[in-house]
C-alpha cells in the first residue's frame, strides 16, 4: 500500500467526523472517494494532508507516519492536493502559481538569492523548467503569463493540477475535480487523469460526485457514509451494492424533504 | 505600615487603575466581536473623551459646580458626543474598508487612531491641559488603609456603566442583536436584523464607555494631554485579551486583573515602578502565546 | 444543481478569451507608457546609471543641510525597504519595527564606546542582535491572527524602548553620546558628505537586495502565504518558517539602518525609536505602495522631505500626514506608485 490509514477517527467538538476508518490507495491506482454528501470526504482529505489531526489512529505513506506531521511537511513527503473550490493565488500569473509547488523540492535561502550564487540560479532554472514542463502536460503551455483568476474556470482546474503536480508527488488527492466543467472538459479531466497515472506513475485518489466519471476512471471505489467506509471493490461492484445505493437513496429523501 | 496594609492598598490601587481598562477593554471587545476588527483608535477615542468631558465641565460648571455632579454630566455629554464621534469613524473609515485584505484594514483604523492623536497635538500644542475640579481629597480611613471619596465614586461609577452594559445586552432586543451579530453577520441580514444599525450602535456604546473612562481619569488624575490614550490603549487591549477578546464579562475581568497585576506587580522586588509599562506587555505577549483565547474566550475551530 | 449549469447554458462553451488576451494591452496613460519605456535591460541599466550618477554629484551642487536631509531620506529608504519585505511581500504588520532599528544603533553603541569594539567588528554583533531579537519576537506570535501580531509588535517595539530608558548600560532617558565615528582603510568617516556617500552605498544594496530576494524563491513564497495560506501549506511551504525569514530580514535591514544611523549622529536617545518612528517608516511603504519598490523609495523621500517643506505648519505636519495615510487606505490602498498592469 502506497497510503495506508488504520482506525481513523476524527470529531470536531463532539461530532464524530469519521469513525474507525481502515483504507488503503495501492501505488499506480486510480481510486475514488464517492459517498453523499456530508459524508466526510473532504474532512478525510483534511486529515490525510495534515490540515487535520485525527483523535486516533495511523497514516502512512509508503510506511512513513503521517499523523502529527504539518500540512507542509506531508506535501514534501509526496501527497499533492487539489481543493474542492480552486484555490490559486490570485493576483499571480499562472506560471508563478505553478511555480509553488517546486518550493518543497528546492532549498536556495535567502543569502543565495541576495547574492545570487550560481546554485541559485541554476536552481530558478529548473525551478521554471518543471513548471513548464507542468503546464505543458495539462495542456496550458502558452498561458503562463495571464492571471491566473483571468482564466477560465476549466482551465484554472488544471493550473491548480499542474501546480500540485509540481510538487512531483507520490500520491495525488483531487477534489471534486469535475465540479463545474462541462462534458466535454469532463471528458478531457478524465483523460488527464489517466495521463497522470501512466506518464508520471502518480498514485490518483479522486473524490467525485459525477458518478458516471468516477465508474469510467477509477479501478478501485470506496464508500463513505457517515464518516465510516461502508464497502469498497472495483466500480462494478460497488454500483451493484445495496448498502451504497441505500446510502445515496436516504440522501435524496432529505433532499426532497427540503 | 505592615504588610497586611499595604497589600490592601495595593488592592485598592489596582482596582482603580482595573476600572479604567476594563471600561476602555469593553469597547475593544464589542466592536471586535461585531465586526472582527481590532480598532486602534480606541485608546484616542479615551482620550478625545477626556478631552470632551473637559469641555463638558467648563459648560456646565458655571451653574452646577466642578464637583462630581457636574463631571458626571460633562461626562454624559462626553458619553454622548464620543459616541457619535464613533459612529462616524465606523461609517467613514471602517464600513467601505470591511471587504479589503485584513492588513488594509489595520493600517486603516491606524492612520484613524493617528487622526484623532495628532488633531489633539495641533490643538493642544503637545501641552498637558490642566483638568480642575472642586473634589476634594477627603476619604476614610480604614485602619492604616486610606480610601478616598474619590476612588469611591469612580469605581463605583465604573460598576454601574459595567451592569447597565450587562443588562442591555443580555436583555434587550439591540443587546441580543449584537451577539447574533457577532455570531453570523450573513445569517443576520436574512433574519431581517439591521446589521448596520446593530454595528453603529455597538460603535456608540463602545466610544461611549472610552469618553466616561476618560472624563473619569481626567477628573482623577487632574490633566489630560494628547498622547493618553496610547498607553491605556495597548493596556486595554492587554486587558480585553486576559478576558478572552470578544467576552464582555471577559473584558471586564481582564481590566480588573491587569489593574492588579500592575499595582502589585510593580512592588514585586527587582521590578520597579519604572518597569511596569514592560511588565504589562510581557503579561500581553505570554497570555496571546499561550492562551490566545484568554480566560472566557471561545476558541476557534481547531486547526494545525 | 450549480455544478450542472455550465452544461445548459451554451455561452460557456465559448472560450472566455479572444486573440487579442495574449499580447500585452498598449499602454495607456504616461505611467504605463514610462514603464514600457523602461521595459528593456538596456534601458533599464541606463537608468539606474542615471540615477546612481545624479547621487554622486548632488552633494558637490548643493548645500550642506541638503546632503544632511537627504542622508537621513536614504536612511529611510533602507528602513523602508527591509519594513517593506515584512508588510508588503509577507503582509504582516509590524509596528514595532523602530526596535530592530534600536536593536543595531544600542549594539554599535554599547560596543564601541562602552567597551571600545572597532565598530567593523561590532557590526555582525549588531545583525546578530536584530537577527535573535526578530527569532524571540516572531517565533511564538507569527502563528497568531494578524491583528495580534500588529499589537504584540507594537507592544515589543515600547518594551525595547522602556527597556532602553531604563538600564544603565544604555544611558538611561539621555542614551548614548560620543559614538565613535568609524574609519575604512585609513579613511575616517566623518564629514557629512562622507556619510551621505556610506548611506547611498547602504540604499543601493539596500535596492539590490530586495530586488533580487522579490524575485526569488523565497519572495514568491511570502506573496504565496500572504494570498491563501491554505493552498501555500499545500504546496509544501512552512508557513510560519516563511513569515519569520520575512521578519528577521526585515529585522536585518532595520539594524543595519540603525548602527550607521548611530555613527552617524553620534549620539543616541530611547526617543529616536519610539513609535511615531514605527508608524512613519509604516507611512512611507503604504504611502509609496506596498510591495512596490520604486513606490518604496518615493515614499521614504515624501516622508523625510515633506516635512521639511511643511516647516512653518508646525505641529499640523503631523496631522497631515495622518490624514494622508487615512485618504491613500480609503482611496488608494495600492500606494501613490501607479501599477504596472492596468
């Protein structure tokens, strides 16, 4: 196992968050999160990146310890992560947002760049290469100098993708990737997705809620619900899973009752 | 004097000097809470309250006299006119900047709390204004303990503005508001609450209780100058931050207890009188370092 | 429901860019036309020459109280810049930044003439100072909400101060007097002219310094936390490690400020740092533009200049200036340095 969590829970002020949650991402997998909402998805996200501290148990990444590591800390470790609602730097062209995320993998300081020594600046080389590079892959070479909130939203998705690709990660987490994109940008995403896994060996854990996405790209699909996994298998069983369709129907019956 | 003795009167001291902030620290909380804004003019809002209540007292002395009857209507005129002085500042400066990046609005109510100082420069020419009045120095004595008329009042005074703020918000309908306010400003404005109002009138309240601390410490200490309220100004904040920033409970404690760490704290050996300014901010830096939500305080939402 | 209507709106198809999006828009008014003039290296070198060549003659063409007036804007423009790094490329407010400034003059001071250092050797005692003073302030209070760290500073900035007041080794309210003045290779500096030359040295480094951390990866690092510091953990940038490189090389520049500020009066005072110190090298950033460089310099020289021009209005220079700050925040928060895009 690539990511490995053991008997996770997490609660906020009480409210338990996610119970006892036992998962696993195997390297070189495309695997999706799915469950309604308010399942915990993202919270587990949270928890897996660092931005949250689970109450009990283990996260590993590639036998490495997780827990207690800060945000930062884990990205260097090799976890990348998108957010459900982009979040690039505004007022920053896109190649300098992509550029964020070579900072983990370079060291040059302050007196480096004040003296501008040639480790330096072979370093800001390769720094704008592998952002490049980055771009290049999600098709937006050529765009690196606009603002990155002047693109369109499709294309902001991908510089937010590039950006952690540039982190060169073990482990991709995207987050409701799909929200807001057209088909024919969703059809693109899941061809991106795929590129990701096969050209750059990049472990994908995806949570969707466009489910006719998530049976066409992911190998493997788990369930949460209530913040416990409910079932996990390749996408033709879980569709066919009682538990899952179940838990999905009582979502709608709340939603009709509003 | 024993040391029984002098621990009283330091006790006394202490709650004097606590009266102080905790009036001025209630105004930092409230409008923090209302609008998550730390308002830097709020220590010259203090002393243009000062400045007021003297101004007050040459109006109203010539028929009601320089004792505590009439500081105690130049300080409502003080309450009244600091207050709107509020209000306008909060139209004027804060209200248009509430959608700016955070540090905008910091520097914002600086160059405010730089305004109202250096209007007072000009006006003042950097002089101490004498602050005259016709109270007494007559008190009891209790054993060796002194206690003057005077701190009486104030302290006393000091309560009844402290209660009457309870009441209102813990009663009254604008009251509740404001803690629904502090709460959720959007869900507010789609229960029909008048959120400006609500923040206007939490401006006025706070300014208000800044102008009665400062008429009070005029009338007290006898002189009054531009720069006074810098000093209490951090103190109060100090104040409302031991309390928990947000808690108006908290923000009374927090006065009471940085007014008695100071007045003992100064008689500690080895920490001189001369020290007590630095003793204050390093009690500031500690308590936001290590319990930044103070005594009563609520904590936010627990991140790494 | 949102997340479906891209699909059956048909606008949204279109690409939301033309052609045109990719080249640079033509220049508009007169800034914008200067900064496309100045575009290219060559000229931009050409520039800087000018500029550098205009420092040199100036005190040869002008009186003695001009070069000591603007000895004193170039001092500020280096404690403008290193204040600039904290505010305008981390975001942080810092009032207090007047106490790295008194951090580096009470070293030069107490070293040279308390214990008769050679104040070369003095100076990294100095940075080191500034350097562990910017780790002990900004260390515990750079993780808390921005409001509290402006108070914390300010808080610091009055404690180096009374604490300066207060010890003996410092002099006490008087401070220090008869500060040595330094000598390099045999040259003694001490005319006003000489010190006019060692500030225009400082300011250039000063500019070059910034220049260069702006454009680096550590420069990008403060505008990335300052924007989301969410999306900047993320990407694997410590943010409290960034923030405090911002404050200790802020801090770096201040003392530097400070120990040739020392030698250069020869006399120090608790009353040169206090906060009106702090608040006016604040006013000359935001006047000028915070995280502008150019905007920087400009406002430094407003700030030192204006008042000599504002002589006769007295106490009411100081207002004006408040009420300056308080238009350019509810106006102009972007500082009087026009932008570069549009």
């Amino acid at each position: 196992m690539l990511l490995q969590l053991k008997q996770v829970s997490l609660s906020f002020a009480g409210n338990t968050v996610l119970h006892d949650v036992d998962f696993g991402v195997e390297p070189g997998r495309i695997h999706s999160l799915i469950g309604p909402n308010g399942a915990g998805k993202t919270s587990m996200f949270n928890v897996i990146t660092g931005f949250y501290r689970p109450q009990q148990g283990e996260i590993t990444l590639d036998g490495e310890p997780i827990v207690k590591r800060k945000p930062h800390a884990v990205t260097r470790l090799g976890i990348a992560r998108t957010f459900q609602n982009v979040r690039l730097f505004r007022e920053m062209s896109v190649l300098e947002n992509v550029m964020a995320g070579q900072h983990c993998r370079t060291r040059s300081g302050a007196l480096a760049a004040i003296l501008r020594l040639p480790s330096q600046r072979a370093e800001e080389r390769r720094i704008l290469e592998t952002s490049l590079e980055c771009l290049d892959f999600v098709g937006l070479l050529g765009h690196q100098d606009r603002l990155a909130t002047n693109l369109a939203y499709g294309h902001q998705r991908r510089v937010e993708i590039a950006r952690a690709l540039a982190t060169q990660p073990k482990l991709l987490l995207l987050d409701e990737p799909a929200a807001g994109l057209n088909s024919g940008e969703k059809q693109a995403l899941i061809e991106l997705i795929r590129r990701i896994r096969d050209e750059r060996g990049v472990a994908v854990l995806l949570i969707e809620h466009d489910m006719s996405l998530v049976m066409n790209v992911s190998e493997r699909i788990s369930v949460l619900d209530h913040g416990s996994l409910i079932t996990e298998g390749d996408p033709h069983t879980v569709q066919n899973d009682p538990k899952v369709i179940e838990a999905y129907l009582g979502q709608d019956d709340e939603e009709l009752a509003l | 004097m024993t040391w029984y003795d002098s621990f009283l009167q330091q006790l006394v001291d202490g709650l004097v000097l606590g009266s102080f902030y905790a009036l001025v620290a209630l105004g930092y909380t409230m409008v923090f809470g209302v609008i998550k804004l730390l308002n830097f003019a709020h220590g010259d809002l203090y002393m243009t309250g000062a400045f007021a209540g003297f101004g007050g007292l040459s109006l109203v002395s010539g028929f009601l006299g320089a004792g505590w009857i009439g500081i105690f209507v130049a300080m409502l005129l003080a309450m009244i006119a600091v207050g709107c002085l509020g209000v306008v500042i909060e139209r004027v400066a804060y209200h248009p900047m509430l959608g700016a990046p955070r540090l905008s609005i910091l520097i914002t109510a600086l160059a405010v709390s730089l305004v109202l100082q250096n209007a007072a420069l000009a006006l003042t020419g950097g002089q101490y204004t004498a602050f005259s009045t016709d109270l007494g120095l007559g008190g009891f004595n209790l054993g060796n303990l002194f206690l003057s008329h005077n701190q009486i009042v104030l302290v006393a005074t000091a309560a009844v503005l402290m209660i009457a703020l309870e009441l209102f918000v813990s009663r009254t309908l604008y009251g509740r508001a404001m803690r629904a306010v502090s709460i959720d400003k959007d869900m507010c404005r789609m229960m029909g609450i008048n959120v400006s109002a609500v923040i206007a009138v939490t401006f006025f309240i706070g300014s208000g209780l800044a102008a009665a601390a400062g008429t009070m410490a005029g009338a007290y200490y006898g002189s009054i100058w531009y720069f006074m309220g810098f000093l209490i100004g951090l103190k109060a904040f100090t104040a409302a931050v031991i309390g928990g920033i947000g808690s108006i409970t908290g923000a009374m404690l927090g006065g009471l207890i940085l007014g008695l760490l100071e007045s003992f704290g100064t008689h500690i050996p080895f920490i001189g009188s001369e020290w007590k300014d630095v003793f204050t901010f390093s009690i500031l830096i500690l308590v936001l370092v290590f319990k930044p939500t103070g005594l009563l305080g609520k904590s936010e939402v627990e991140r790494m | 429901m949102d997340r479906h209507s891209p699909s059956t709106t048909p606008d949204t198809h279109k690409p939301d860019f033309h052609e045109s999006d990719f080249h640079e828009p033509r220049p508009r008014n007169l800034f914008q036309r200067l900064y496309a003039a100045f575009e290219s290296p060559g000229r931009r070198r050409a520039l800087h020459l000018a500029i550098i060549a205009i420092l040199i003659v100036t005190p040869w063409i002008s009186s003695q109280y001009t070069t000591v007036i603007l000895t004193n804007a170039l001092l500020y423009v280096v404690l403008c810049l290193g204040l600039n790094i904290v505010v305008g490329y981390a975001g942080l407010l810092d009032l207090g930044y007047a106490a790295f400034f008194a951090v580096g003059a009470y070293t030069i001071g107490i070293l040279t003439q308390q214990f008769g250092v050679n104040f070369w050797a003095a100076i990294p005692f100095a940075l080191l100072a500034a350097a562990l003073a910017g780790v002990i302030i900004g260390g515990p209070t750079l993780r808390l909400r921005s409001d509290y760290l402006a108070i914390v500073t300010l808080g610091f900035g009055e404690i180096v101060r009374f604490t300066a007041r207060n010890l003996e080794i410092t002099g006490g309210a008087s401070g220090l007097s008869h500060i040595p003045e330094p000598s390099l290779f045999g040259w003694h500096i001490d005319s006003s002219i000489d010190f006019y030359y060692v500030f225009v040295v400082l300011a250039v480094l000063a500019y070059i310094a910034s220049q260069r951390l702006f454009d680096s990866r550590l420069g990008r690092a403060w505008l990335y936390v300052r924007h989301d510091e969410d999306a900047a953990e993320a990407m694997g940038i410590n943010r409290v490690a960034t923030k405090l490189a911002a404050y200790v090389i802020g801090a770096i520049f201040g003392a530097i400020g400070g120990i040739f500020f020392s030698v250069n009066l020869g006399a120090i005072s608790p009353e040169s740092f206090s906060f009106q110190q702090s608040v006016l090298i604040l006013l000359a950033v935001v006047l000028g533009g915070m995280g502008k460089i150019p905007g920087v310099i400009l406002g430094a020289f407003i700030v030192v200049l204006g008042p000599e021009l504002l002589r006769d209005f007295g106490t009411l220079r100081l207002l004006i200036f408040a009420v300056l700050l308080l238009l350019i925040m509810l106006f102009r928060p972007s500082g009087i340095w026009p932008e570069k895009r549009s």
